[in-house]
C-alpha cells in the first residue's frame, strides 16, 4: 500500500486561513481509498529532509509571523525545498507562503528574502487589498477545470517572464488585480492567492495533487457533497 508523505511547514505560525482544512481532506481522500497518510510538521529551526516528503504545504500567516518564517525558510530549508523540487516533489504554497516560494517580498523598506522555487516578486504597494471570492481556470493535465475561493491580500505578486500561473481569472483580482493571471506552476511547484481554505472548495485538486505527489491515478469517490461545495464556491466568484 502506497502512503502519502506530508510535510507542514510552519502550521503553527502559518495557519490564519483555516489552513488545516487542506490537511484534513487530503488525509481523508488518501485513507479512504485505502491509501496510507503521514503528516510531518517542520517549523522555525527545523531540518528538512528533502527525500522524506511528497508533498510539502505552507499557508498563509500575519506579517509578523511571515517574517520570520521568511529568514527561517531562506536560512534553513532553502536548499532542501529546491531538492524536493527536483526530484518532482509536490510544493503547495498558499497566499503567505506563496509570496515567499520567489526572489522578495517588499514591505516598504523591509525586503523578505524567498526561496527561489520560482521567478516572482511581490511588493506591498499602495491601494485597497485584494479582497473577495475568486475563480479561475487552469489545466494541470487533466484538462480545463475552475479553482474557486476567497482572496484577501495586500501584496501584488509579478510572475517573471517565462513563468507560467496557475490559472487566468475568471472572476476576481488574481496576483496582482491588473494581469489577470493568478498563482504560479512550475512543474509541480504549486502557488495561489486562493483559500478559505482551498482544497475542501476544490476536492478535485485535492485528488490531483495527491496523483502528482504519488504518481498515480485515483479511482473516483462519491463526491457530491464535495461537489455541491465546489458548486458554491463558484457561485460566490459569479462562476
């Protein structure tokens, strides 16, 4: 029996999104498939062993914490995240711990390391946060499906040229309220604005992670209650 290996990064600290909603659904969709689930938490001064995980997840925190989590990720896990990476490693980063997977994030004078997974930059700059139910449409191999949910955030994120999102904008303001772009993918490193939280609100990408992460394919559940989610999920982005 094949067992997904989770890595949580720092959920003490980045966890303000109901961020353990990812966990527990991809815990379920595993075990109810008869499929094995360990989960590692990996915080402030931590070692991360990058062959020990097929999934790593980071959320969203305040300011304050993401500071901190910042130097703690560029001093410490840096080199292990790009290991995981290479070997084809899931990374999920959600809005906090997306603005961290590039360069910088720029608070005013305070520049935040990232780690370098991919080329972006985030930049606090002036104007209202980004707030709001959004949707938008991605394809991650398996064809052209809609991640819908709640956005709130006031950095403005840039891909580099040659990267690629996530997903465009279907309804909402996406990394930066201007492109129409949100999130980033870069192989199976995986970064987005959206949560509340995300994966309960979008089950099949639960499931399309966990395929990625073991490199197989699921066999469908009864998903109707995860679908009437979805369902309103969509709704509340005008999907």
């Amino acid at each position: 029996m094949s067992t997904l290996r989770v890595a949580a990064l720092y959920p003490e600290l980045m966890n303000i999104y109901a961020d353990r909603g990812n966990i527990a659904i991809l815990r379920a969709r595993t075990q109810w498939r008869g499929i094995g689930f360990e989960l590692a938490p990996v915080s402030l001064g931590d070692r991360l062993d990058p062959a020990a995980h097929d999934l790593l997840y980071i959320g969203g925190g305040q300011d304050r914490d993401q500071v901190a989590v910042a130097h703690d990720l560029a001093a410490t896990k840096r080199d292990a995240l790009h290991a995981a990476a290479d070997r084809g490693a899931v990374v999920l980063a959600v809005c906090g711990g997306y603005q961290l997977l590039g360069h910088s994030y720029q608070l005013g004078e305070e520049s935040l390391p990232g780690v370098g997974l991919v080329d972006l930059r985030t930049v606090r700059e002036e104007g209202p946060r980004l707030i709001g139910n959004c949707a938008i449409e991605t394809d991650l191999g398996d064809g052209p499906r809609v991640i819908a949910g709640f956005e709130n955030h006031g950095g403005r994120t840039y891909l580099g040229s040659g990267e690629q999102p996530l997903g465009r904008v279907l309804s909402g303001h996406g990394n930066n309220g201007k492109d129409r772009l949100e999130g980033v993918r870069r192989g199976n490193v995986i970064g987005t604005y959206l949560h509340g939280p995300l994966l309960p609100k979008n089950a099949w990408l639960a499931d399309r992670l966990i395929e990625l992460s073991l490199g197989v394919e699921l066999e469908p559940l009864d998903d109707r209650l995860e679908e009437a989610a979805h369902g309103s999920a969509r709704r509340a982005a005008g999907v």
